[in-house]
C-alpha cells in the first residue's frame, strides 16, 4: 500500500504499461509467423501466438528462462507483471521473449 500511495505511483505505471506494450509490437512485427496479435492495455496484456504454435510451449520456455506467463484462451499468453515493475524487468522480460521467438521461429 505504502508503493501505491507514492507521488506519481499510476503515472510510473502506466509508463511502464506502455513501453512493454510496445516491445511486444515491435516483437509481432519481428516475427509475424508467431505473433499474431498484442492485446490488452496497461500492465494486463496478452501475446496471441499463432495457431502453428501452442501457447503452453511458448509459456513453458519463458519459464524455464525466468519469465511467469501463463497460457489463456484463443491461443493467447497473458502478461499480467506486478504494479511494482520497473522498466529494467521489462527491458529483461524482452530479451527473454526474443530469445524464445527466436529458438521457435517458424517459417
């Protein structure tokens, strides 16, 4: 509570919510065979993987390189980071993404 009632605490949110949102973009656009779409708004986004790809491997290999997702309908992970999050974890959850997009690159 004591984190929350912080001068400018939303605002640092919303940051955050926006420059993770827009990783995951540039992310679809890097690799459109796996992405299909970036949902959501704020810190509660989701990654729609394509249908070649099930969304619980996806979400088992962030796991096992530090990254809790976890899988929803329609194919989708959902990315729901604490409120707390700070730019240098999404700056690391990025590298951890590209690096899975990269070893499940299909063509």
């Amino acid at each position: 509570l004591d984190e929350m009632l912080k001068k400018d605490f939303l605002k640092k949110v919303c940051e955050v919510g926006l420059k993770l949102k827009h990783n995951l973009q540039i992310l679809q656009k890097k690799f459109p065979n796996i992405i299909d779409e970036v949902r959501g708004e704020g810190l509660m986004l989701g990654i729609k993987i394509n249908q070649k790809i099930e969304n619980n491997i996806v979400v088992k290999n962030f796991l096992e390189l530090g990254l809790l997702t976890i899988p929803a309908g329609e194919n989708v992970i959902r990315i729901l980071p604490p409120l707390i999050i700070k730019e240098k974890h999404v700056n690391e959850a990025t590298k951890i993404i590209t690096k899975t997009l990269e070893n499940l690159n299909i063509k």
